[in-house]
C-alpha cells in the first residue's frame, strides 16, 4: 500500500468506505507526515492526540452508518479559524495565548461532515503577505526548489503555511482564506489547487479578520476533485454573518466531467502586463490552446480597469484592517505589554504585537480614513471598485468564463522581494481584481518554469457559477497533467 | 501627497502604535511609496459613480428579537491577560 | 427673549441636545445577548459584545423597528435606505476599537417636537435626527487602587440618539424637551426611559451669545442622567461661559463632565485629544433598507400621540388645556382617566381623577399602574354621587376606604350603611324632633333669621349621620318652619 498521506480526498473518501484503511490508520499516516515536515514550518500548532481522538470518533461514526462528506478525512486548518480550545493566533505575537471558547462556522460545518484536524498552518501575519514572510511564528518554506538551488523558496502567502502542507503531502488537503490572492498565488506557487468561491459563500463567522469585504475562505487541495468536495463541506449560509447569502451549494463534484465543448472563455488583454516573465505568458496561451482543444471558444476580452485594481486593493483591504485590528489592544486576550497608563499599554502592546507590515498596513488604512483624506482615498477607492464590478459584469455577458495566469512569477527565494512592499504588492496583480468584485477563482496547476517551479493558471467566473469555475479547472487539469511533486529534501 | 514626520507621529498616535522617533523617517518612506503607489486611482474618473457598499447584492437579513446567547462571564474574561471577579481589569482609566 | 443678565448686560443661552434612549429589546442590537438592567458582571455578553477575533453583527429587527416608530413619533421623515458606519476610538469600554453609528445616512431624518412651558407658550424643537447605535460597556475605578474594571453588559445595547437642533433657550426649555421625549417614547413603548438606570441620556451642548449675534462656541456636557442635572448643568455652565467670556476670555470647544456633588461641569481631559473618528461604512453590514410597505403598516399601528390626546381631550371632554396636558403626560393617566370618563360627566372624572387619584398617587409614592382604585371602580363612585346613592362628600370617604382596601365602592355604602335617606318621612321625622326641641331658634327663624336654617340643617344632617339628602332636608326643613 503507497503511503496513506499521500492520496488525495477522493482517494481516501473513497479507500475508507471500502473499508481499505481506518480513518485512524489515515490520520496516524499524516501525522508522521507532519512530524517529518517540520523543517518547512508550516504548522504552529500540531494536534495530533485531538486528530486521533476525531479519528477514532469518525471510525465509529462509520461503523454505526454515518459517513459525512468529509468523513475521517485528515486536514490542516489555517491559523485564521478560531478553532474552540485550540490556540489561535492569526501568526500574530498579538494573539498570544489566546485559545477561543468558540469555533468558526466552516470548520464546524467541516467537523460535522467529519474531517479530522490535524493542527493549524501558519500563514503571513493576520493574512497580510504573499510569501509567508510575515509570520511572528517564522517563515514557512516551500516544499519546491529548483534543482541545484541552495537557497530556500517562499511558498506564497498569505495562506503559505496551507500550500506547503498540501504540497508536502503532509495534510490531505487544508483550508485557506483569499483576501487578494491569498489562496491562489500561495496554490499556484506550490503546485496544487486553491478555489476562493464567490464572496457570501462561506461563512465569515469565526474566521479572524482582515479585509471584512474581501475575505472568503476556501479549499487548498492536491486536485480539482479535492477542491470540488471540500468547498461544498465549506459552504453554505450561516445567520451569524450578515454578508452570507441564503443560497442553495450545489455538489460541485458534478462539474468535473471536463467538458468545455461551446463554452466561451474570455482572455483580457490587459492582463499582459509590462515586464511579464516570458514562460507566464507562453503557459497562459497553452492554457488557451488547451481549452481549445477541448472544445471551447477563446475570446479576446477587455478590462480596462484592471490596472487600478492594485491601489483599490490597497486602499480598501488596509482601512478595513486598520478598524478591525483595532480590538487587538491588550485589554481582553492575547499580548499586554504594561505601560505607566493606558495610551502607552495600547501603544506597547500594538508595537510589540504587531509585525512590520501589519503595523504599515493599519497605518495606510488609518491615514486613507483620517479627516480631509477619506474622499480622496477611501471613496474614490470604492468608486473605483464598482467601475471593476461593472467591467467584470460586462465580460460576462459575452463569456462563461475568463482565463489568466495565477501570479505573474514563479516562486521567489526568501528575501528578495520583502525590501519593497509594493515589489511585494505586484504578486497579487492577477487575482485581487477579481477579489473586489467577489467573484470564485481558482488556481491549476499548469506546468513548470525553466527551473522546474510549478506555475498556475487561473479560471475566474461570475458570481455564484462556482460549477463553471470547476468545469474549466477540471478541464485544464485533465489537459496539463500536472503531476511533478517537489523532492522530499525535508525529510532526513 | 506625501507624509511628513508630523503627519507620520500623528497616525501612529490615532492607531495607537508607539514609533521610536528614529522609526519615523523609514516608516514615513514605506507609507509613502504605498501611497504614491495607490495615486494612480486619481486618474480615474468616477463622477455619477456609486462606491461599492457590498459585492454581495442582497439586503441586510434581520434577526429576531431573542435572548440566545451569553451567560458565560468566565468564557468572555477567560483569555483576559487579567481579570477579577468576572470584571476584566485594565490599566486605570482616568476621566 | 429668555435672557440672562451678565455683569456687561443680557445674553442668551443657545443649547442642542443629542438624547440616547435605549431601545426596549430583548437582545442587543447586534447580538442575541439580553439587556436587563443590573445583571452580575459581564453576565450579559456575548463574543460578539467582547469584541472576540472573528465574531460578526446580525441585526436585530425589533430595535429597528423601534428606531422607526420613535421617529414617527417626532414627526420625522423615515429614510428607506440608510447606512451603519463604524466610529473608531480606542477605549476599554469599547470592546472592538469601533462603535457602530450611523454617521451619514441615519434611519431617521428631520422632524420635530413640540415643547409647552409653564406660561403656556407653545414651541417647536427641531430635530436633526435619530439615528441607531450601540452602546459601550461601563468602567469602574473605584474597585481596585490602579486599575478599572470592566463590564461589558451594556456593550451592544441598542440606543437610538436623537439629535435636537440649536433651538433652545433655557434650562426650563431643555427640561421640556426632554420631558417630551420621554412621554413619546414612552407612549410608543420603544423606550423605558428611566434616566436613572440610564435608559435615557442626554448630552447636553451649550453655547452662549449677545440677542441678535451668531452662534458662540458651544461646550459638550456628556451624559447628563437626570432632568434636575440637565437644568443645573445649563444653568452652571451657561454662566462660567459668560463668566469667562465677560473676562475678555474664550471659550475652548471641549467636551465636559456635569459633576452632580459639586453642581460643576469640568473639563474631560482624558477625551480632549485630537478627535478623528474615521467613520466608514461597516463592511460587515448592507445598508439597511426598509420595504415602504412595513414603514407604512408601522405608521398605521401608532397609538394616539400626547399632543393629538391632548387637543382631543380638549375637543371631546370640554377639559381646559391644563386639566388635558397633565391627563395625557402619561399614557397610563390618560388611558385611565378615559375609562372613568366614558359616558359620565367628563368634568366631574377629571376632577376625581386629577385631584382625589392624583393627589393620593403622589402622597404614598405610586404610580397610576399601581393604583388601589380601578377606574371601573373610581367610575362607579362618580355614578353613586350622580345617582344621589352618597353625597359629594360622603364620596370623599368612600374613597378614602377604597383606596385602603381596594374594594368597590358599592359594597363601602351597603357594608357602612353610607346610603343617603333620600325618603322624605324619615327625614321629617328627624326634622320634627329638631323642631320641637330648639322652640327659640324656630321663633328666630320665623322672626326673619333665616339664615338660621342653615343650623338646623347641620343637626338634621348630623342626627342623620350625614345620610341625609341635604337638599330633601332643607325643603323639608323650610316647608315646616316658614310653611313656605
Ligand atoms: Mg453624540
Ligand atoms: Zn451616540
């Protein structure tokens, strides 16, 4: 038998109702998979006498005839989910012990299907990255190298600690949140699946926030059929967030026949941005091939506000953090840093709990909202915004869906981009656009560049038309065959 | 538009986030490169366009009118880095 | 012109109010958390109230709901779409670094009050507004040498702040206006308005000026939870600002404390530094939007307002203006005083009601819910004097009985035997024996003393026990002595 950690959902879903293997049997695999994983820090907490004791439960579920869509399936949870009892941090020193009395509504509906937590990745701090650089609990390292590289590669961000789990076949699969990209840049950087659906689809409760209009959680997955699965365990309406739609979740498995023949997939010209890497271009027109191929119409199609999606980007999400950071004071959990009265006890325990960027991001957020500043940022940043709602909503009507690349690179090596946080920025140029309209879109792994780092392509679709985005996905993937894996250097 | 070591003090003040003064000019560089960086929008014509409330378009759901949570002062003061008697307590707050 | 005089000559005192009045609910605003006042610590909180990582505001249907009724009853425009926006301060009452207000698009739009004084002159307050917020937990600083501690219990309250405009003149004016607030709430019942559980306060901004000049600079006394400490707060403040300004001073913008020890309003240095609340639109909220439909169903459920009750009561009952305005200052007084009213004499009900009822109320400290008397039964009195089963003054006492035992009225008169004679033989033969026993006084009479009669009156009356029909023994009495 190959080792257990390294099937995927599907294969495993279906290993266990054939009675192959023992959910406990699966987790304990993964479990040592996480233990030999350490080196690419992708976990900050380990749970694995709680992963086993939820095994154990799912095995006897099982046994007495309830099987969730998720039943006995190990994953890694990213440390943006409050999870109750077990530490949480959001990669934050300002979160310092803290351990909710409470869980977050889409790892409860996960639990309920019967997933297994293995533990809790690490992530940029409060999600604010793309190369999990920012974590107070250290960077995580991505499982890929190029051959012959001695340096260390970022795995993407924020969610980097999901990718290089999944990547690493230490978890079957995990969760992540997308704020501007941040579950399929760090998915595309890592060569695996991530699927941000469409915003109103998974529940905002319990998940620690960044960007409160941007934030969407999704599946991090080894393919598109773990991503199809996973997502509809994940979704649903949930009363406690007010932005939930009251929508019915399709089972999205049932998208995966691969078949495009007749539908139009949209190109937009104004994603060939200046000084894009010649091998991202040359995989997006082999993407566009692909479909092809397989029966679908390629058409040009028009942006035009795509270059002002950026700055929106990083008006909007900063001034939604600098407000919903503000609890974060040292009064009622995490980090107090005690100063001689109450201004320098918040503003100790701010400086010390917050990183860098975290800090540079609440103070754009608070600047762009000051008096005198907020019509010239914050207002004309969600004017803006509209204008890119109104450019996607007009592409689709012509399109069912639209084709990019993920990032406009490769994995990088650490430290080569943290000096500049706008060189940093650039990372998510290709997947915040469709973040302020809400809209699904998923990373594929498509290929590899010219040093043997995976590359991924992105299938955005309109508002909750989650079954066309799996459609094309399923369609590329069947296509690109993608199956390198990075060489377990990790392991002694 | 470009921030000034005042300006900089200042919004570190509002969000509550002490800066060593020979923080001031990095940090001043940092937020101005973001900010040169978000100017772009002013090419941007927006007039007669509505800023964006929600991508979600739908309306505010509302909630009954009942008592259903709460009841738990040891969970809600349980993280508190300190907390006596179910009260949390926190630096003196002078009026 | 209401104007004070300062050492230089007149001024004019210019005040605004902002009035937060707690929504009457269950649950909070935005949590499932309860309300009721005076719980143990932190009893009351949810992870939503806490300000906890992840946690999320669903909003309550009944505070808005509420917020709509009240603003009908200012005779306000009802905004179909409004916005609920985040205020941003740090503060240890302030569980999430941010209040949720409504900044530029409040639920509730212009109207206005209508204020009576004490020498009857009628004036209208505007109204800028009422919009829908949450209120902050409470801070204690005498419980520990060199901490607070913290309550969250009324974090997330749901209070609706009703902002006047600059449109009064005195503390007499101030009072009024608040007072009326405080009987249109309560009539709606969106309200409980116990200023001194909090339920209902006010921030009170006063500004002085010369008659004629523009507005001065106006100060901002905070949560001002009595309507004597309203009417102090004014009247202190009013004349430090002249005070300062007579100086050849200025007044600084602030806001300050009304210290209720000292009568003093003071500066609050803690809240002095730079405001810059950076409101923006909550992005974990839509803007809320009412159906026409609902506003108007609303509108069609409110009960009779006190100005409408009052002219009514005027119209209907034939009341003076000051007999129907202390009828209608509360629903209860005046939803009582109709049931007595209802086909009898009007005049005569609100006499009972107003002086006998009223009059014992406010002598054992009770309140007309807690009356002994129904007014079924204060209704049946008033039918036994019209009836002439009792006299208007034997009614007096029946009362007096009623209100120590809460029985009815009729069954006082049968057990007590207080039934007027009204049968002319035994009056007659009561009158006989007066007669016959004062022989001088009968000749006094006759002589032309007729004042007399009233004399004899009393005795019949007293040998009767009082239950004597007055008006039966004095034509008895004149027939026999005069033989008129
Ligand atoms: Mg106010
Ligand atoms: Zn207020």
């Amino acid at each position: 038998m190959t080792d257990l950690n390294e099937l995927t959902l599907a294969q495993a879903r279906d290993g266990l109702a054939r009675g192959d293997f023992t959910s406990v049997e699966l987790t304990a695999a993964c479990i040592a998979a996480v233990e030999a994983a350490r080196p690419l820090n992708a976990f900050i907490t380990e749970t694995p006498e709680k992963a086993l004791a939820m095994a154990k439960a799912s095995d006897e579920r099982r046994a007495s005839g309830t099987v969730g869509l998720m039943e006995g399936l190990p994953l890694g949870i990213k440390d943006l989910f409050c999870t109750e009892g077990v530490l949480t941090t959001a990669a934050s020193h300002i979160l310092d012990g803290f351990h909710p009395p409470y869980e977050s509504s889409v790892t409860t509906r996960l639990w309920s299907e019967g997933a297994v937590m293995l533990g809790k990745l690490n992530m940029d701090e409060f999600a604010m990255g793309s190369s999990n650089e920012t974590s107070y609990y250290g960077n995580v390292v991505n499982p890929w190298v190029p051959e012959g590289d001695n340096r260390r590669y970022v795995p993407g961000g924020s969610s980097g600690g999901s990718a290089a789990a999944v990547a690493a076949r230490a978890v079957l699969a995990a969760t992540g949140t997308d704020t501007g990209g941040s579950i399929r840049q760090p998915a595309a950087f890592a060569g695996i699946v991530g699927a941000k659906p469409t915003y109103g689809r998974c529940s905002r409760f319990g998940i620690v926030a960044f960007a409160s209009s941007l934030d969407q959680a999704g599946p991090m997955t080894r393919d598109v059929r773990d991503a199809a699965i996973m997502l509809r365990a994940m979704a649903g309406f949930d009363p406690k967030d007010s932005t939930s739609v009251d929508m019915a979740v399709p089972d999205f498995e049932t998208a995966l026949d691969g078949d495009v023949r007749g539908l139009k997939i949209g190109v937009p010209a104004e994603y060939r941005v200046d000084g894009m890497p010649a091998e991202i271009e040359r995989l997006w027109h082999q993407g566009e091939a692909w479909l092809k191929d397989a029966g679908a119409e390629i058409v040009p199609i028009s942006l035009p506000h795509t270059k002002y999606a950026l700055p929106t980007y990083y008006i909007v999400a900063p001034a939604e953090a600098s407000s919903n950071l503000a609890r974060y004071d040292g009064m009622r959990y995490g980090l107090r840093v005690p100063g001689k009265d109450l201004v320098e006890t918040y503003e100790g325990t701010r400086a010390a709990g917050f990183g860098a960027e975290v800090q540079r991001r609440i103070m754009i957020g608070t600047y762009v909202l000051s008096a005198g500043y907020y019509d010239a940022y914050y207002l004309k940043a969600q004017k803006v915004r509209t204008l890119i709602l109104r450019d996607f909503q007009q592409a689709f009507q012509g399109v069912d869906a639209i084709l990019t690349p993920t990032a406009p690179s490769a994995a990088f090596a650490f430290g080569e981009k943290s000096g500049d946080p706008v060189a940093m920025y650039l990372n998510d140029v290709f997947t915040v656009p469709a973040s302020l309209a809400g809209l699904p879109g998923m990373s594929v792994p498509a290929g590899l560049s010219a040093t043997g780092m995976p590359m991924g392509l992105q299938v955005l679709a309109p508002a909750f038309d989650e079954m066309t985005m799996f459609r094309v996905g399923a369609a590329l993937e069947r296509a690109a065959g993608f199956d390198a894996r990075p060489a377990k250097w990790w392991v002694s | 538009m470009s921030l000034d070591r005042d300006t900089v003090r200042r919004v570190a003040k509002l969000a509550r986030i002490s800066v060593n003064e020979d923080r001031l000019d990095d940090l001043g560089h940092d937020l101005n490169r973001i900010l040169g960086f978000v100017e772009h929008l002013d090419e941007v014509d927006v007039s007669g366009v509505q800023p964006m409330t929600s991508v979600a378009s739908q309306t505010l759901r509302w909630r009954e009118d009942r008592v259903t949570d709460g009841g738990y002062p040891e969970k809600v003061t349980g993280n508190a880095p300190a907390a006596d008697h179910d009260f949390f307590a926190v630096p003196r707050v002078v009026e | 012109m209401n104007l004070i005089e300062g050492a230089t000559g007149p001024w004019e005192i210019v005040i605004g109010l902002e009035v937060h009045a707690q929504v009457s609910s269950n649950a909070k605003l935005f949590s499932g958390a309860a309300t009721a006042f005076g719980a143990e610590p932190n009893s009351q909180v949810s992870f939503v109230d806490a300000g906890m990582p992840g946690m999320l505001p669903v909003i309550n249907a009944w505070c808005v709901e509420q917020a709509v009724r009240t603003g009908m009853g200012l005779n306000a425009e009802i905004n179909l779409r409004s916005v609920f926006d985040r205020k941003n301060y740090f503060y240890p009452d302030l569980p999430q670094g941010y209040q949720i207000s409504q900044y530029k698009q409040p639920v509730v739009g212009r109207g206005s009050v209508t204020i009576e004084l004490s020498d009857g002159t009628v004036k209208v307050i505007g109204v800028e507004r009422l919009h829908l917020e949450q209120d902050a937990g409470k801070s204690l600083h005498d419980q520990h040498p060199s901490m607070s501690y913290v309550d969250l219990n009324r974090s997330g309250v749901a209070l609706m702040e009703i902002v006047s405009d600059p449109d009064m003149r005195s503390a007499e004016e101030a009072s009024a206006y608040v007072e009326k607030l405080r009987q249109i709430v309560l009539y709606l019942g969106t309200c409980d308005a116990v200023m001194a559980e909090g339920s209902m306060r006010a921030d009170v901004n006063v500004s002085v000026r010369r008659p004629g000049e523009g507005f001065g600079t106006r100060c901002e006394i905070k949560n001002v939870n009595s309507m004597r400490f309203i009417r102090q707060a004014i009247e202190y403040e009013a004349r430090r600002q002249i005070a300062i300004i007579e100086d050849g001073g200025k007044i600084d913008q602030e806001t300050r404390l009304f210290d209720p020890n000292k009568g003093e309003t003071r500066s609050m240095r803690s809240k002095e530094e730079a405001h810059d609340y950076r409101y923006f639109p909550d992005p974990d909220l839509l803007p809320l939007e009412l159906d026409p439909a609902w506003v108007e169903g609303i509108r069609a459920s409110l009960p009779e307002l006190p100005d409408a009750k009052k002219a009514r009561f005027v119209a209907e009952y034939g009341l003076s203006d000051y007999d129907a305005r202390t009828l209608v200052s509360d629903r209860a007084s005046a939803d009582y005083y109709e049931a007595v009213a209802k086909g009898r004499d009007a005049k005569l009900a609100c006499n009972w009601v107003t002086t006998d009822l009223f009059g014992h109320l406010n002598k054992d400290g009770k309140t007309i819910g807690d009356s002994p008397v129904s007014a079924a039964q204060l209704g049946q009195l008033i039918d036994r004097i019209v009836d002439r089963t009792i006299s208007g003054r034997l009614a007096k006492e029946v009362f007096e009985l009623m209100w120590e035992t809460g029985r009815d009225p009729d069954a006082i008169i049968e057990e007590k035997g207080l039934k007027q004679v009204t049968d002319t033989g035994a009056i007659a033969a009561v009158v006989d024996r007066v007669i016959a026993e004062n022989p001088d006084k009968v000749a006094e009479v006759q002589g032309g003393k007729e004042k007399l009669l009233g004399w004899f009156t009393g005795q019949v009356m007293k040998l009767s026990g009082g239950k004597a029909n007055p008006q039966a023994v004095n034509d008895i009495l004149r027939a026999k002595i005069l033989g008129g």
